[in-house]
C-alpha cells in the first residue's frame, strides 16, 4: 500500500485517539515548589484546619522529645523530626485526634557555658546570676526560631506558633510539682555521695550525661607497706609461725593496682575478697630482696610485667585471713585497714583494691559500710586544694611535716596534670612496682568532652529502690525499680531489644543524681539557716516557690534583689525563723529532670494535650501513644521519662516507644555538632528538597546506623522519579473523568481492572501494617513494588489499547478510568506521610467528588476491604498465571524486536501450547482465553492448542519458567489497523473506513 496514503489515514484519524494529557509536571522542582506550598499551608492555616477535622476523635498524641536550642538542627535531628511528622501524619489520616505540639530544651550546660565564654570564662565582678540568665534566654530564644524554621522547611507540621518550652514559667511550676510530688512520697534524699562530676563544667553528672570514649591512662602497681595487724589477725599468726618472720615484716607491703593515681591521695583502705586465694611472695627487685601479698590467680601475671627475679611463693591462703591487717599510706603516713567486698575480681590487677570513698561509686559504698572516712581534696574545678583546705580534706595528722614533699606538689594541681607527677615520686621513693600506660574506655562529660571524676559531694537525688508508701499507686508495696520494669514490660517497643536495653539499664542503674552546680535552670527550692546549716526544704515551701515561679518564672529564685530568701519562704516558716539569716541553696535541676517531667509539664497540663491519655489494654492510660528519640535515649529521655512518670503517676508516660538510630557520615562516624560533619537540615532541603531527603530517610532501617550523604540521597531520587511518573501516568488518563458521573459500581468493573485493585489492596494492608509496626522502609518497598512493577510494567501497559482507543464513554474505558482513579487516590493517600509536598500537588491535579477534602493531608487513610479496595483470591490467582505467561512471550517477542524482525507485539500472532487441564482449564476454556490473552500480551491474536507433543512439532520451544507451556510467535499477515495497531483480520470490514479495524471504526463513527 502506498505509504503516502497510510500516512494521510494516519492523520485522519490521529485525533480520534484519546491520548492521556495532564497538567502535573513530569519535573518536580521541589526546590522551588516546597517553599510555595509550605507559605500556603501557613497562610491557610492547614495544621488548625486537620485539628478542626480530627475534633472528638480517638486521641493519639506522639509527644516530642524537645531538641536542644543550641546551634542549627543537623541532620540527625532533623531524621529525627521527619520520622515523628510521618508517624503523626499517618495516624492523623487514620482518623485519631494526634496533635503535634512541638518543643525545646531551654536550659543547661551549654548555653550558659556559651554565654559565660563571651563573659571571658566566668561571671564578671559586677554580673550578676540574673544577668547571666537573661543572656542565656536570649540565646535560647535566637536559636528556637532559627531551628523552627529549619523543621518547617522538612515539611513536618505543628504547633509552631505554640511551642512547648523549658523556659515557660507554666512548664517550670510543673518541674516543681514532679519534685514536690517525689518528696511528698518519700523518694528525694539529700546525701553526701560520690557522684559523676565534670570539671570542666564544674558539676554533678547523671549517667544519662556520659559518654564512653577511649583515653590513656597510666596503669601503676603500688605497694602499700603493712603496718599493723590486731590481736587475732590470722595473718599475723601464719608470717609468726615463720622463721624468716622478721625479714618478711621488715620489708612486707601489699599490692595494689590503679588507672587513676591521682586518687592515691584520698586512699583510705584497700579491699580483697574474702574467699579468694592469696600469697605471700618473696621477690628480688633491683637487687633487693621484698615481700608482699596479692592475689594468687594474678602472681605470674604482675611478676612478667614487673620483671620480679626469684619470686617464690611463702605462703597461700584465703582472703578472710587478712582480716585486721593494716597498713600505712605511703606518703601521707595515716593508719589504714584491710576491707573486704564482692566487687572485688580477679581479672585483672591484684586482687586487692585501692578504696577511696572520695573518688568512687563502689568505694563510697564500701566506706560507708565500714565507717571509713570520705577524703575529697579536689576542688570543682578538678584540682588539689591548697593549704590548709587540703590538709584538713586530707585527713592527715597536725603532727604531720611534708618533708617528701608531697602535699607541696600536689597543691593546685589539675588532677589529670599531678596523676605523671605522682608516679614518678612513688618510683623515687620505692614504692612503684610497676608502671605502663593502659588504654580504655574512660566515661567523658556529654557536654563538654572531658574526662569526668567521681567526686564527694552533697547532692539530691531521687532514690530508685524506694517504696511508694500509697497503696493506691502502689498497692503492692513494690520497689520503684520493680513497678519501672513492670511498666517496660507492658509497654511495646520498636525495635523489640529495645525493651531489653533499657530494662538491663533500670536493673542496675544507681539512684539518680538530680542537683548541678549551675546558673541557667530551674532551682531546687531549698533553703539554708546560715548559722546552723540547717536545710529546710518541706511540702509547703515547694508549693510556695511552686506557686511564685507559676506567676513570675524560676528567675526569682536568683534576683536576690528583689526577692530575697525570706520572701520566697511560706509565711508561717517566714515567722518561725525571723531573725535569723536564711539563704537559697544554689542547686539547680539537672536538665534531664526538666525534659523528663514534660509528661506533666506538658501532657497533663497543655490544653491541646491534657485529655488525651492513650488507653492501654490494660486497663491504664499511659500520658502519650508514642515516644521516638535515637537510641542513646534509653539512657537519657526515655529513662528518666518513665523514673518520673511511674513514680508520680503510676504508669509509664507512654504507650509505644520508637527507638531511631544515629546518622553517620561517609566514614561511618556518628554525626555531631561538635565534629561538625553533618550539614543544617535545611540546607539539605534547600540543596536537594525535603521530600527527597523524606523518601530516603522513609526508605530505610533507621533502627540501625544511617548513612547520610548528598550522593547518597541523590541515588534515592530515581525512586522518587517512578512514584511520581506512576501517578503521572495514571491521572493523565482521567482528563475526561468525573467521579461524580462517570465512576462505574465496582461489580461492573472488567477483570483486569478488579485485579489492579486487588493488587492496591493488598498493598494497602502491607503498607498500614507496616506503618502500624513503624517500619517505613517496608512501607515503602511495597509502595515502589505497587507503582514500579505492579501498575508501570503490568497493568498500565496493558490498559493502554482501551484507554486510547475505545470509545470515551465506553464501558471497558469508564472501568480502566475508575481503577485509574482509585489508584492514584490511594497511591496519593499512601504517599502523603512521606512526599507531603508532592502529594499536595498530586491532590490538586485527581478529580475528586463532591465534598473531598482541599488537601491531601485533611484526607483518610485507605482502608483495604471498604468500597473498591477488596481483595480477590481468585483473580489474584488467575493473573498471577497470565502474567507469568506473558514474560514468557515478552522474552521471545524482545528477542525478535533485536532480530529486526516485527516493530510491535501487535505485528504478531501466539499460539501456546500446554496439556489440556494442567495450566490453561482453570482459566477458561481456548475460546474464553483467546479473547482476553491478546490484551494480556499485547499481541494481535492468540491461539491455544492442548492437543498433541509440542515438544516434537516445528517452531514450538518451550517456556522458560512456567511448566509444561511451549510457543510459537510469529509474524501476522494481517493488515494493520492505522489507528490502534492491532492486526485483527478485520481491517476495512467497514467500508467508510478501510484503514481501520471494525472495533474503530465504530468508535470513530458509531453505529446509528
């Protein structure tokens, strides 16, 4: 035929096919379009139109854990605040009541450490505390709006305008009633214990504080030469009984091992074990004969690394024997004892333990036990006293003369700085038995990265193994340790170790240090009598400073000005103690107190949040449905959260908890500010647009390390680019659908069509259950499986002839249009925790029926099983087959397209070959089949033929992964139809249209 004339049909008919148009863009232009939307959504109130929406509903709140206001929210944090925006907006669309009131840590260490280094490192002769926290509140403030905006431009939607602050005097109160509700019940005790003490900040630590970093130390084996021994000391009886006994007491000491030299000083005991096995040794060293006592299990081990000659071992006994040994410090020459304690081990050192109640949690205790004395000579800062402050903190006699030196030495020394000094003088004087530096893992101040110290201080702190004396919160009489792992336990955790972290954590951790030595926080409200030192510190003066920082904030416990110690006592205290000089103790609460009575300060109190307690199966109501911080917060927010909760309420402050982990940079190194490898969260959103980086940080396990690199996320973008091309491709053929008038009841919908939204429905319940588990990376496997394999390389293709070429109003199209638009109104619904400016501009451009929702996000979750979401076993079943026989043909087709052999698939015929019953009769019979398989496979005929060996017959080969079917493709001899293609046999059967097929034909002129 000539070519001139197909070329004219061709035109002819050209606009009769309904090509698929759409004005959403293929290009996303996220950088320019976020910002736009995000003004709309602040201008149009979108956050208050979703809660007017959600009015009455079940509650769900996921309460955010406040970020601190010190510098740009990297982004971590912004990962961080991401997940919490999708988790809200998930069940915001499933239809509870779950606001998202956003908040901010305001207080700490390093704001004030910030604004005291512009100060030049301490307050100035002339400012004031006041002045100090003013400056502090003003950086705070400068740093809220900075990083506010920084989570808006991530898309995340909230309270912005009404932020919780740590700062606010109603959130301040609040932190006093959590304290005065722990006194009232009996669980804050004042006492002078060892505690975590940063130097650097010059304060007490919690072990939330700490961080565990490698350090070198020097390893010493020190001998302490024994003394003493009482009346019944067995020991003293077994080195009598010896005929060398004066040559092993003349030179007899026992051995001891430490990483810390520097709390040589405040040595008052040595501790051994009671049932372990030790010697006396005889030893030369440096051509001297010595004795001395360790352990027996770590003899030949001391011995090599001392280099000890003749080393012979005099006698072995058990621990108890050294019961009433003494011996004398070395170099400050005070009468010490023997102890004993379990703690001791004999992995590694000597067997006999350095004790200093000063400077240790287990030491304090031993003294305690023992009534030894607790020496501290080191000051806040970490250095010696000086003078007469360190020979009083030391203990030593007035008698004593420091003619060796020592105390001269160590007199204002930072600790660290005395710890070489210290050997090198115990190797002077003989002491030294060995000596080698030892690296290991050293716990460091969160917040400044130093090395911490234990450190004898008075302190408050919350008593973990307390009993609750109510028997309504506690009816039986449990230890708060033992009501906190109940409550883990009922509580569901995501990842499910992390119920294992933490309880491990509660099981051992000690009683929680809650004072600081600081200026920028919340005061404890207690008072001191100047002459007495007493501490006065009652029910009624926490409700009178309570109700005073309600009205006025907490800076008035530091504007001594205007309102001194008597003004903020109650009256009635006021009148007892007239007279007398009363002051304010200078404590203020550790910031982790303050962030983890949010539950009351915010919870319980915020009129958004306070009726909205999450119901547990159980029967209690937990504050929140979800708490989802990093992983360090099993340590930190998660932990104190539920210390203080559970304390003063009876029950954990949540529901779920959702445990995220840290971002790593391409070296696999934990991203920080201080090391600064992480860039601000918007200038990732501002360089590559948030959805893209919310689709990688949805796409991933983020219960495990997240690496984060531009490249990285980049390489994300060609999923983002097939989500959107799938929707793309489906709205762009319902430009002349509306759902109003020309949706067809599911019953009529063809197969193929009910099939698609099987497949959508089944995806639906992967999907909702998934983001029920908070496991987005699932989510979003089966959503790129849905829009990549199931719609773009199956079913789209296959609706392509009906949708361009069947008549517009058309039974077979309205049912392709219907599935069509279920299935970007679900794929949009599906998306929107996720690509929340995406789909925006997706719900714009679906039709919708009367009454829909304006914006994606006021819109429903889809529910698989309601209107056309229904899952079909059967169909599931049947296309499975069909599908898989159509990769059978795609694999011979594509091979005959690289022979140049056919163009289209249309320009072929297929003739399957398959045992009758075995594949095809649950399907159809031949004729059923050859009417659907050539829309199934995109070729222009087919044929089934059940009889006979195909194996044996010419042009047949057999199919690849499906069983028992053989093939034969080949090329149609029919003519092709100008319009769709297809070569039907059929083509100008009518005669006003000879280029055409008859089916259009009819189309393009309909019968009558």
């Amino acid at each position: 035929m000539n070519e001139d004339v197909l070329k004219a049909a061709k035109e002819r008919y050209k606009s009769t096919v309904l090509l698929p148009k759409t004005d959403f863009p293929m290009k996303a232009g996220l950088q320019e379009r976020e910002p736009a939307l995000q003004k709309q959504w602040d201008e149009t109130g979108l956050y208050r139109q979703i809660r007017a929406a959600r009015k009455g509903a079940r509650p769900w709140v996921l309460h955010d854990g406040p970020p601190y206001a010190n510098g740009d929210a990297h982004t971590g944090t912004g990962m961080n605040k991401i997940l919490k925006d999708m988790v809200v907006k998930f069940r915001t669309m499933q239809g509870f009541d779950s606001p998202y009131v956003p908040g901010w840590d305001c207080h700490g260490l390093p704001i004030e450490h910030k604004m005291l280094a512009e100060l030049g490192g301490k307050l100035p002769e002339g400012t004031t505390a006041l002045q100090l926290r003013e400056k502090c509140l003003e950086y705070a403030t400068r740093w809220i709006d900075i990083q506010r905006n920084q989570f808006k431009s991530a898309g995340v939607l909230g309270r912005w305008d009404e932020p919780y602050l740590t700062t606010n005097p109603s959130y301040e109160a609040n932190v006093l009633h959590v304290f005065s509700e722990l006194f009232k019940r009996g669980f804050i005790t004042r006492a002078k214990r060892s505690v975590h003490w940063s130097w650097a900040a010059q304060s007490a630590l919690a072990e939330a504080e700490l961080e565990y970093e490698d350090r070198t130390d020097p390893s010493v084996y020190v001998r302490f030469p024994v003394s003493s021994c009482g009346k019944d000391c067995k020991f003293r009886e077994l080195v009598e009984a010896r005929d060398d006994s004066n040559e092993v007491w003349a030179t007899l000491a026992l051995l001891i091992w430490t990483t810390t030299p520097w709390t040589l000083p405040a040595n008052v005991a040595v501790a051994a074990h009671e049932k372990a096995e030790y010697v006396l040794v005889r030893y030369s060293r440096n051509g001297k004969v010595e004795h001395m006592v360790l352990a027996e299990a770590l003899l030949k081990l001391v011995a090599e690394k001392a280099k000890l000659a003749d080393v012979r071992v005099l006698e072995t006994f058990p621990g108890e024997v050294l019961r009433g040994v003494g011996y004398s410090h070395p170099f400050l020459e005070t009468a010490c004892p023997v102890v004993f304690a379990d703690y001791v081990t004999l992995d590694d050192g000597t067997g006999l333990v350095h004790t200093a109640p000063g400077h240790g949690k287990e030491d304090f205790e031993t003294g305690k036990r023992e009534k030894l004395p607790v020496v501290c000579p080191v000051d806040e800062a970490g250095k010696f006293f000086v003078g007469e402050r360190l020979r009083k903190d030391l203990g030593v006699s007035v008698t004593f003369e420091d003619s060796r030196g020592w105390l001269k030495m160590l007199e204002g020394q930072n600790i660290f700085k005395a710890n070489p000094l210290i050997v090198e003088k115990l190797r002077e004087e003989g002491w030294l038995l060995h000596d080698e530096p030892v690296k290991h893992s050293y716990p460091h101040c969160w917040r400044t990265h130093t090395p911490v110290i234990f450190r004898a201080t008075e302190q408050w702190f919350v008593q973990i193994d307390h009993v609750d004396p109510d028997r309504h919160l506690n009816p039986q009489g449990k230890t708060l340790r033992q009501r906190l792992l109940e409550e883990i336990a009922a509580s569901r955790w995501f990842p499910a170790w992390g119920q294992t972290r933490i309880s491990n954590m509660v099981e051992n951790r000690p009683d929680w240090c809650v004072s600081r030595q600081r200026y920028w926080g919340i005061p404890i409200p207690a008072f001191r009598v100047k002459a007495t030192g007493e501490v006065l510190l009652t029910n009624e003066t926490n409700a009178h400073v309570m109700s005073l920082v309600e009205k006025h904030g907490s800076n008035i416990w530091f504007d001594d000005a205007n309102w001194p110690a008597e003004k903020l006592l109650p009256p009635a205290l006021a009148a007892k103690y007239q007279g007398k000089a009363i002051e304010k103790l200078g404590d203020i609460f550790d910031v982790w107190f303050e962030a983890g009575s949010s539950f009351q300060s915010v919870m319980r109190t915020d009129a958004a949040l306070k009726d909205k307690a999450f119901a547990r199966a159980d029967g209690k109501s937990p504050h929140a449905g979800m708490y989802l911080e990093g992983d360090d917060q099993h340590r930190g927010w998660f932990q104190v959260s539920l210390i203080l909760s559970v304390a003063t309420t009876g029950v954990s402050p949540f529901r779920d908890c959702l445990t995220c982990a840290f971002v790593v940079d391409e070296k696999g190194e934990k991203g920080s500010k201080s090391k600064g490898n992480m860039w601000p969260i918007d200038q990732g959103v501002k360089d590559l647009g948030a959805d893209l980086i919310r689709l990688y940080f949805a796409s991933l396990d983020t219960s495990s390390p997240v690496p984060v690199t531009y490249k990285l996320i980049q390489a994300g973008g060609e999923t983002y680019r097939k989500l959107r091309n799938t929707y793309r491709a489906l709205v762009s053929n319902l430009f002349d659908y509306d759902p109003n008038t020309d949706a067809l009841p599911y019953a009529d919908l063809l197969p193929l069509d009910q099939w698609a939204l099987s497949q959508c429905a089944a995806t639906v319940e992967t999907v909702t259950a998934a983001l029920e588990r908070y496991e987005f990376h699932v989510a979003m496997r089966a959503l790129h499986d849905l829009a990549n394999v199931t719609l773009s390389s199956q079913y789209i293709d296959l609706r392509k002839d009906v949708l361009y070429c069947e008549a517009a109003t058309s039974k077979a199209r309205r049912s392709a249009q219907t599935a069509y638009w279920v299935l970007a109104d679900t794929l949009t619904r599906l998306l929107s925790p996720v690509l929340v400016h995406t789909v925006e501009d997706m719900w714009q451009h679906l039709p919708k029926p009367q009454g829909t929702a304006a914006s994606a996000h006021l819109a429903l979750w889809p529910v698989a099983g309601e209107g056309y979401l229904r899952r079909d076993p059967a169909l599931d079943s049947k296309f499975r087959v069909l599908l898989q026989v159509k990769a059978e043909t795609d694999r011979v087709l594509d091979r005959m397209r690289k022979d140049k052999k056919i163009g289209k698939g249309y320009d072929t015929q297929v003739v399957l070959g398959a045992v009758a019953g075995e594949l095809f009769a649950p399907l159809g019979t031949p004729e059923e089949l050859a009417g659907v398989l050539p829309e199934m496979l995109n070729v222009s005929a087919v044929a089934i033929d059940v009889s006979g060996d195909h194996a044996a017959l010419q042009d047949f080969e057999p199919a690849t992964d499906v069983k028992g079917l053989w093939l034969k493709v080949v090329e149609s001899a029919e003519t092709a139809c100008v319009r769709c293609f297809r070569r039907t046999g059929d083509v100008g059967s009518i005669a006003a249209h000879e280029h055409l097929c008859a089916r259009c034909a009819n189309v393009v002129s309909p019968a009558g």
